[in-house]
C-alpha cells in the first residue's frame, strides 16, 4: 500500500513537472511573438515601453495584454496608441486570442494574412487607420466571429464572400474604404447579423434581395456607394430593423409600400438618388419615425396626409423633388417636429395655419415654391410667433407669398437667418426687429415694403447680413452704424432711400459689400469709405451724388468692384471715373 502511494505521488510530481515545463515553453512562445509583433510597430508615443524580458513584468501585465486563467494571451487591445509600421504575421502565435483591437491608430500597410489562423477569434477592430490592400480571407470559417471592424481605412477588393459563413456575426463593418463589385449573397446566411455598414466605398450593382432574410438586423448602412436599381421589396421583411441608410448613389424606382411594415425604423435616409414616383402612404405605418430624409430626388405627387400621423417625428426633409399640391394642414399637430425642410419643390397654396404652433419647431424651409396666402399671424402661437422660442432658421423665399411680415419675429430669442425675400409681402419693415438678441442673417428683397428702415434697425448685435434691396423703401439710412463691428454686407440698392450716405457706415471694419445703387441719395461720397480695411464691393451708381470723388478711393486696400456711374460727380482731369 505505501509503495503504491510512493509511485501515485512520483506520478503527480512528474505530472506537475511536466505541467510547468509546457507553460514555461507556452509563455516563452508567447512572450517571443509579442516582442515580434512590438518590433515591427512604430511607437513614437512609447505606449509600449514596459514590453521587455525583465522578469519584474510578465508579459500578462503589458500594456494592452489581457491573458486567460492559464496565461494564454486572450485579448491585445493596442487601440488609441499612435502606432504605425506593420502588424507581424506572428500574431498568428497567439492560438487563443480571442480580441484584436488595432483601432485608431496610423497603420499604412496591409493586413497580415495570417489573421486568419487565429480561429478562436471573436472581436477585431481595425478601424480607423490606413490599412490598405484587400481584407483576410479565411475568417467567415472561424465558429465564434461575433464582430468585425475594418471602417475607415484604404481596403479595396471585394467583399469577402467567406464571411457569409460566420453565423454568429452581429456586426459587420466595413464603412470607409474603396471596396468595390457587389454585395454577396453569401450575406444571407447572417442570421445573427444585428449591424451592417458598408457606406462610403464603390460598391455597386443591385441591392441584394437576399439581405432581406436577415431577420436579426438592427441598422443598415449602405449608402454613399454606386448601387443601382430599386429598395427591394422583400427590405420590408426586415422587422427588427431601425436604423436604414441608402443615402447618396444611384437607386432609382418608387420607394417601396413595403417599408411601412417596418414598425421599429426610427431613421429613413433615402436623399440624393434617383427614387421617382409617389411618397408611399403607407409610411404613416411607421409610427417609431424620428428622422425621415427624401430629398434630393424625383419623387412626385403630393405629401401624404399620412405623413402626420408621424408624431414622433423630428426631422422631415422633402427639398429638392417635384411634389406638387398643399403641404398638408396636419403637419401643424406635429408635437416633435423640429425640422421642416420642403424647399424646391411645386408645392401650392398656402402655409398650415397651425405650423410649428405645437412643436419646437427650429428649422422651417418652404423656399422656391408656388405657396400664397400670408405667412400664417398664428405661425408658432395663436397671437404672434413671439411664443416660438425655438425657431433659429426661417426661408420662406422665393414663393408668391403676400401680406405684411407678422409682429413679434425680432423678440425670437435664438433666430438667426430670415430669408423672405422674392414674394410679394408689403407693409412695413417690423420695429421688434431691433429687439433681436441672435439675427445675424435678414434678407427681405424683392418685395413690395414701403416704410422706413427702423432707427435702430443696424444696431442688431449680431447682424453681419442685411439684404432690402427692390422694395419701396424710403427715407435716411439709419445713423447708427458705430460700435457694429460683425456688419459685413449692406444692400439696399433699388429702393428710394434719400439724405446723405452717413459717415459713420467706415465704422463697420468687417464690412465687405456696400450696395447703394439706384436710390436717391444726396451729398458727397464720404472720405472714410477708402479707408475700410475689408471693402470689397462699392456700388453707389444712379444716385445724385455731387462733389469730388475721394482721391485715395482707388487704393482701398480690398476693393476689387467699383461702380460711381450716374451720379452727379466732379469729373477731375487725368480720371476716367464719373
């Protein structure tokens, strides 16, 4: 009996022994590589300084090495680390690793081929280099891929066909690189697959009907690429998706019913294809919407009254089609709308009177367009827009709009840009304009207005931009000039504007265009004006302006258009300025 006890412990010593003498051999192994991988980088930052023999710091404890229980290397995570060179073929040596993050770092070379022995792989990031060259074959057979990121690199080639083998894979990211050809079908099989982006590369052919037998897929993005043909209809069987973007490419074909079925989507970007046809009304199925972008294509038609059953809705950019017929009246009860982008299209009759009355509305363009009527007196609330706090850009220009500019505009305390030019609004220009604490952009041109500018009209804060230019206007340019350094343009040109031109205008030393011409203006050209550091433009023509012209005028330090015609000017001997 004590001799069978004597050899049971002789075996477990050798056991023991033997145990040590492979981990000693594993971890030499090891250890040997990552100093392979170490010397084929360039770290300038010295982020792996502490990768060294010494046996104060084991290779688990390096910078960017995590290892598993029994001292395998399972995760090397060298992300945010300023890196360059190449990545050795001998981190093929690391048999459990199980995450590669080389991400954000300044990689110029190709991906090592031999990732694709490191079977136990389950997360790699690459992203956010310069990787070039194609990407790995041979990873789609590793059996728990459950992540790829290879976005934002210079990887060209195909797409790798084998990947339709990784059926555990949840995302799929090849965003911003130069790969070409089309989608495989071999995609598929991706059953698991929650995340794919392949946007901003030269992919092209058809969208793959197959993609819509993902029933796992969360997001889709797939645009800035040079895909042709229509949305398949089968994207509708896409359940659980919420994110879908095919933006900017060559798509064509109406835009399908189908996605209405799609009850989670909380973003459609479709702009700048060539979609035709009518808006489905059976988007107003998609109740989840929060970001709908069509713009920039062919679509057709009128806007569906379903668009307003959209409530929660933020932004809605129809711009740049040809839909025709009113915006719908319903888009008013929108509590979330903050975005209306409807411009360059043939839309028709008048504002919905309830327009952003109930919503933080911030952005609102109906611009070149066949809209009348009057800018609605109860836009944002019942008396006045006084109430619609959140309004930053208002462009209405462009259209056939008529009546007065409503009251309470200028006590707006974030708009920046009015832009109502080309109508034909008449009345005065609104006194609470002065009031503005944020107006930096105002044009009102092209219109029918008949009253005075408002005394302190110029003294807005933080106007740069005042365009009045083909109205009725009349009397003296408001001397208030002093202290407005951020005024750069200045048009009043075609209007009826009389008195001198104020000597304090020289003030404005950022001013860059001055355009007073055709209006009736008396006096001298003042002095000053040659002086301005950033002028530009000058145009004083076709007023009665009398006495001599500035003779330093000509050396104006910025001044590049100069226009004195038909003015009642002293023409000076050796000067070809009248």
């Amino acid at each position: 009996m004590r001799t069978h006890h004597h050899h049971l412990f002789f075996f477990l010593y050798c056991s023991i022994g033997l145990c040590s003498i492979f981990a000693d051999v594993r971890n030499s192994a090891e250890l040997s590589a990552l100093l392979a991988v170490k010397s084929s980088l360039v770290d300038p930052m010295d982020n792996l300084k502490d990768w060294g023999t010494t046996k104060d710091a084991p290779h688990c404890s390096w910078n960017g090495v995590v290892c598993d229980s029994e001292g395998y290397v399972e995760k090397l995570d060298l992300s945010n680390m300023n890196l360059s060179g190449h990545v050795s073929d001998r981190i093929q040596d690391f048999s459990r690793l199980s995450t590669l993050n080389l991400c954000c770092n300044g990689f110029e070379s190709e991906l090592p081929r031999s990732l694709a022995n490191l079977t136990l792989l389950k997360v790699i990031d690459v992203s956010q280099n310069n990787f070039v060259g194609s990407f790995p074959v041979g990873l789609g057979g590793f059996p728990g891929l459950r992540s790829i990121n290879a976005s934002s690199n210079n990887l060209q080639g195909h797409l790798p066909e084998d990947l339709g083998r990784a059926a555990l894979l949840e995302s799929l990211d090849f965003r911003g690189s130069f790969f070409e050809g089309s989608i495989p079908t071999s995609f598929r099989n991706l059953q698991k697959l929650k995340f794919l982006g392949l946007s901003g590369n030269n992919l092209t052919g058809k969208l793959p009907v197959e993609l819509g037998e993902l029933s796992s897929l969360e997001t889709m993005i797939l645009g800035y690429n040079q895909f042709e043909g229509p949305i398949p209809a089968e994207f509708g069987n896409l359940t659980n998706l919420e994110y879908l973007d095919l933006a900017v490419g060559t798509l064509s074909g109406p835009i399908p019913g189908e996605l209405g079925k799609l009850r989670k989507l909380t973003t459609v970007y479709l702009y700048q294809n060539n979609f035709g046809g009518r808006i489905p009304a059976e988007i107003g199925n998609i109740t989840s919407l929060v970001y709908l972008d069509l713009s920039d294509n062919q679509i057709s038609g009128q806007i569906p009254g379903e668009v307003a059953e959209l409530k929660n809705l933020k932004l809605l950019n129809l711009m740049c089609n040809q839909l025709s017929g009113p915006i719908p009246g319903r888009l008013g009860e929108l509590r979330k709308l903050e975005v209306l982008e409807l411009w360059k299209n043939s839309l028709n009759a008048s504002l919905p009177l309830d327009l952003g009355k109930n919503s933080p509305l911030q952005w609102l363009d109906v611009s070149s367009n066949f809209l009348t009527g009057e800018i609605p007196p109860g836009l944002c609330e019942s008396a006045s827009l006084a109430n619609c706090s959140s309004l930053v850009r208002v462009r209405i220009q462009s259209n056939h709009l008529s009546g007065s500019i409503p009251f309470g505009i200028g006590t707006l305390p974030k708009l920046q840009r009015l832009e109502l030019a080309d109508n034909n609004i008449s009345g005065e220009v609104p006194q609470d304009f002065t009031l503005s604490p944020s107006l930096s952009f105002i044009d009102i041109s092209r219109n029918h207005l008949d009253s005075s500018l408002p005394s302190t009209i110029l003294s807005i804060p933080s106007l740069q931009t005042f365009i009045a230019s083909s109205n009725n206007l009349q009397g003296n340019i408001p001397d208030q000039f002093q202290d407005r350094p951020s005024l750069s343009v200045l048009d009043l040109s075609y209007n009826f504007f009389s008195g001198e031109i104020p000597q304090s205008i020289s003030s404005c030393e950022k001013l860059v265009t001055l355009n007073l011409r055709s209006n009736q203006f008396t006096g001298e050209i003042p002095g000053a004006l040659a002086t301005m550091p950033t002028l530009s433009v000058l145009d004083l023509s076709n007023n009665s302006l009398v006495g001599r012209i500035p003779g330093n005028l000509g050396s104006s330090p910025a001044l590049e258009t100069l226009n004195l015609s038909y003015n009642k000017l002293e023409v000076l001997s050796q000067t070809t300025v009248s």
